[in-house]
C-alpha cells in the first residue's frame, strides 16, 4: 500500500500500476520528507517529479505545502493513475493555495520544452535508466533550479553513483536497505 504520510491530504492511499513502476517505501519517503521539512525546502517551493510512477513524491510534498508541483511520467498506464492520484489528494481536506500538473511525456522532452525554474526536484528513474542519461538530465535541471535550490535522486545501491555536474554537488548520500538518496545542491562559480 503506498500512501500521502502528512499534510492536508495524510493517509490518503494512492493507487499503483500493476508493474512498471517501483513505488518510493514509506520508511524512504518519510524519512526524506523530514529531512526535507527540516530544511524548510518543501512549504512555498516549487517542485518537480520527474519519472514520477504513482507521484507519491510529488503529491507527498504537495500535501505538505508545495507551492506547485510538476509531475512527468511517460509511461501511459502509469500516467493516467497519476492523474486519478492527484485529483485525490487535491480534493482532500484544506487545501492550501497549491497548484500541480500532470504531464505525460519523457523527462528529456518536457526539460527541452520547459521555461520554469524549480526549487525543489525529486528524481526516482528506473533503475534501467544509466547514470550517463541521469547526468544529462542533472545538466539540464542545473540551468533550470533556484540559486537554493535541491535536487534529491533515489537509486539502487547496487548502482555506483553518478557524477555531479556544473552549478551542482553532491551533499550527502543516505541508504535504507537497498535504496539510496543522493542530495545535491545548486553552487554558483
């Protein structure tokens, strides 16, 4: 079962694709929204899901206050559960003044087309996708992010991590079990 943990729309269970997508755990997802509530890097931001599968991410922070959230998904199943997702928790409880779209499209095609500047970006690829294309979509997201802003990526342990690009660092890395996150951060030169 995979659900909204806190905020306006708490315990809400979202709806999940049969396959194709592999949901963020409870335990991975509360512990990032507290680190990322700890930072007050959630209430008032704009956020990006990208490869979004459920947008238990996505939703989670809009629930906690976002400001916007955008959630790209390719994959059409998972896409249309994301829409149905969405209208959930934005019908839940007291919404605050919070907005979100939902966009079906690959994450290479909406950053092309993408005129918005993120504070907050989440990025849960499947693990098919290789750190060279991560590391292209991390350059782009790079021109298109806050001075501030964060950029949370979960990965496989299994996988070696990737390389920061221009304008960011890595921080910090956190494992849970088999998950990884790894939290970068924009640097002015």
């Amino acid at each position: 079962m995979t659900r909204i943990i806190a905020g306006f729309a708490g315990s809400r269970e979202l709806k999940v694709p049969k396959q194709g997508t592999r949901p963020t755990s409870d335990r991975v997802r509360e512990a990032l929204f507290s680190a990322l509530e700890s930072a007050d890097l959630i209430r008032g931001s704009r956020v990006l899901d990208l490869y979004a599968g459920t947008g238990a991410l996505g939703l989670e922070a809009l629930s906690r206050g976002a400001k916007h959230v955008a959630l790209v998904e390719n994959n059409l199943k998972a896409f249309k559960i994301i829409k149905a997702n969405a209208r959930l928790v934005a019908n839940s409880g007291r919404r605050e003044s919070g907005s979100y779209e939902v966009r079906g499209e690959s994450v290479g095609r909406f950053l092309a087309g993408s005129r918005d500047v993120w504070n907050l970006v989440l990025i849960d690829p499947p693990y098919t996708v290789t750190n060279d294309e991560l590391e292209l979509v991390l350059a782009t997201l790079a021109r298109e992010m806050t001075r501030d802003g964060v950029v949370v990526v979960e990965r496989s342990t299994r996988t070696p991590v990737f390389k920061a690009p221009e304008r960011m660092t890595i921080i910090r890395t956190q494992e849970y079990g088999d998950t990884s996150l790894i939290w970068l951060e924009i640097v002015d030169y």
